[in-house]
C-alpha cells in the first residue's frame, strides 16, 4: 500500500441484487440512463459477498466490501448496532441488536417489527425499559434506540462472554426462542438475556404494537485493523442507519454526521471532499423494499437514485466511482439472498466492456471483471487509485 492523493468513492446500494420478475430484475427493468451511460465506459462484473452459494447478512457483506474477510472477523450484529447508535462500548461487553415486536395473546410471533414504530416511539419505549429494569444481576444495562423498531442493549458485568442463540425466530406465527447458550462459558450471559426479554415484557405489556422484545446477534466486540492500518487510506462513511455507521467505526473510519435525506447524504459528501481520500455512502431504502416484497418500489428508489443522484456524484471528480450492492435482496425471496451483486468500477484506468451499454445483472455478467469475491473489491479500487505497489522485482 502507499499514500497518495487520489479519491475513492465507494456507493452501496443496499440489497442492489436481484431475481427477475417477467424476465428482468428489478435493476434491469428501472430506467437509468445515467448508469448506462457510465457502464459503458467502466468495468463490469459480479461480486460474491462470502462463498458461493452463502447468504449473507449485512455485517460480512459489508465488511468483505471494505477488504476483510468476513470469515476470519466474525462480527456479531449487536456490536455494529451498539458502534451505530453511538455506544462507548467496553472489551468485556455484551451487545444485542433488539427488535421491538409484536407478540398475540397465544404466544406467537404476529408482527417481529411492531409495525416499523416510529422512532420517537421507539425512545419513548427504551426510556420506560431503562428506567423499568436498571440491573439484573451484577449486570448493568445500557438500552438505546435506533431506527424505527430497532434498538441497542448492551450488557456491561464480569463474567459475560458471547457464544449465544438468537430469540428472533425470523419468522411470522411462531413462539419467540429462548436465548440458550452455546458453550458453558456463556450461561451467565444466557440467563441474563432471558431475564432482560421477560421483565421487558412485563413492562411492555399494554402496548397494542410492540409489546414484546426480540434479541439478535449476541457478541463481544472483535479487535480489527483500521482502514487507515491496512489500507493507509483516510476513510470516512456517510450513512443513516445506524448498523452501517456502527461498521464503518469497526474498521476505523470517521463517521460524518449527516440528515435522513439521499440529497443531504451527497451534499455530505461535498461538503467534506477535500478532508478525505475513500468515502463509503451508504443508501439502505433499495433493501427495504426488497425485504417488504415490492419489486415496483424497489424499481422506483433505483430510478431515483440514477435520476437525483447520480449526476452528482459523477460531477464530483472522484478518480475511482464504484457503484455496487453489499448482498442482493430479490423482491421475489423477501429476504437477502446468495445471488452475486451487480459491480461497476469507473476510473481513467478501466478497460471498458466490448458492446454492453446498460448496468444490470446480465450485462455485469458479461462484464471484464467476471466473477469475483467481494472482498477483492477493495483491491481493485486501490489500484485503480494508484494506492497498491508492484509486487515484487
């Protein structure tokens, strides 16, 4: 690696992948003439989050994109949302991505996201769930809101150690899991968790949308090597939500404050060009919507997106665009998926594709990249930065 005064702008389009309906997914069938006509001259390919085959979450898709392998840093989904949300969070911590939900009078599971409550609604609750439980044990616990239906717990005491089941059972019309542990060390911390979910449920008793808590992602916080350490790069991200923020902080970048629009997140991008060399602008709604199974939704926020957006991030002068997924979420599944992301990396330096003018799927999948692991991304940006030397004699 070496310094050096080139800039890199990596844009993830959350959940970009797809899976056609009527022949076309939902990339292939948004009208985007301004990613067109930008693929044109860039190279293409398609990029495998973790293996073949293997559906990722969120966390190892992200963290592949940023050049580590999600294999080797195992990251537990509590400790990017504690980062996120602004935790100062302890080597000894336990931190839990939690959702508030709805449970029916028979036990089940009616709604895992109350709703989608709003966010104020959301502090409200965590307010009366801090104040209603305060310890349990020894343990202290720190409870902050995020988005919507998702909140942060983090369990602070000795003697905590990951190695945890999940209470969300990911579905609809099932009873909440019982968080159970998965190696004697972590029984404590087992204990602790099923004692926060039903005093929470005391609490939460009368709400008629989130009435109930579910706990996700169990895990102590991993040490990781900063961007700056690996990469000698100044790195900073923009992005709302706060998983994205909290893995972006993992890997050492500087988090910028920025408002809820797509619009503010590009003018954040301006407003500090000169004070970074790698931006990573994150854009989640495209995942949402695959997740909520609207595929015409999920066309329209990839429409607007090379309508308002796109221009500006052209204009900018970044001397490498990279636009891309972390995973794909196929409208059609209503879920992440293992289907490769759709890759386009634009510099001076590209050898552009033979005959493919438009930026889907099929077209990446004739693209000169080929088939790559995204975690071979990063490598590509360096160089196409002039950030990597030549290896050896």
């Amino acid at each position: 690696m070496t310094e050096g005064d080139t800039k890199i702008l990596l844009v993830v389009l959350d959940g970009l992948g797809g899976v056609p309906r009527n022949n076309k997914t939902e990339l292939e069938a948004a009208w985007v003439p301004n990613l067109d006509r930008l693929a044109a001259k860039s190279s293409l390919g398609l990029s495998v989050p973790v293996d073949v085959g293997i559906t990722p979450g969120s966390g190892p898709a992200h963290l592949a994109l940023f050049g580590y392998d999600p294999i080797h840093y195992l990251v537990g989904r509590g400790v990017v949302e504690a980062l996120g949300v602004g935790l100062d969070i302890k080597p000894g911590d336990l931190c839990a991505r939690a959702n508030f939900a709805n449970v029916g009078p028979d036990g089940k599971v009616r709604d895992r996201r109350a709703g989608r409550i709003p966010t104020e609604v959301c502090a409200e609750l965590c307010g009366r769930l801090r104040k209603g439980i305060g310890r349990i044990e020894d343990v202290e616990l720190l409870i902050e809101p995020g988005k919507e239906h998702r909140f942060v717990v983090v369990f602070r005491g000795r003697g905590l150690e990951e190695g945890l089941t999940d209470s969300d059972p990911l579905h609809e019309g099932v009873a909440p899991l019982e968080v159970r542990p998965l190696r004697s060390e972590a029984a404590k911390s087992s204990r602790v968790a099923n004692a926060f979910i039903k005093q929470s449920a005391k609490i939460l008793a009368e709400e008629k949308q989130a009435n109930y808590v579910l706990l996700r992602g169990l895990a102590r916080p991993p040490v990781i090597p900063t961007m700056h350490e690996r990469y000698k790069l100044n790195p900073a991200c923009i992005a709302v939500y706060p998983m994205y923020r909290g893995l972006a902080k993992l890997v050492g970048m500087e988090v910028l404050e920025t408002g809820e629009t797509w619009d503010s997140e590009v003018a954040t991008v301006q407003k500090h060009f000169s004070d970074f060399d790698f931006f990573y602008l994150h854009f989640k709604e495209t995942d949402r919507a695959g997740e909520d199974g609207d595929f015409d939704a999920k066309v329209e926020l990839i429409e607007k997106f090379d309508e308002e957006i796109m221009p500006h991030l052209t204009s900018m002068g970044f001397d490498v665009l990279c636009i891309t997924g972390d995973h794909s979420t196929p409208s059609v599944l209503k879920s992440h998926s293992w289907h490769a992301v759709p890759l386009l990396i634009s510099s001076r330096y590209v050898r552009p594709q033979v005959r493919i003018e438009e930026f889907g799927e099929r077209a990446c999948a004739r693209g000169n990249l080929g088939y790559l692991r995204a975690r071979q991304v990063m490598n590509l940006l360096l160089a196409h930065g002039l950030r990597l030397k030549k290896f050896g004699a």
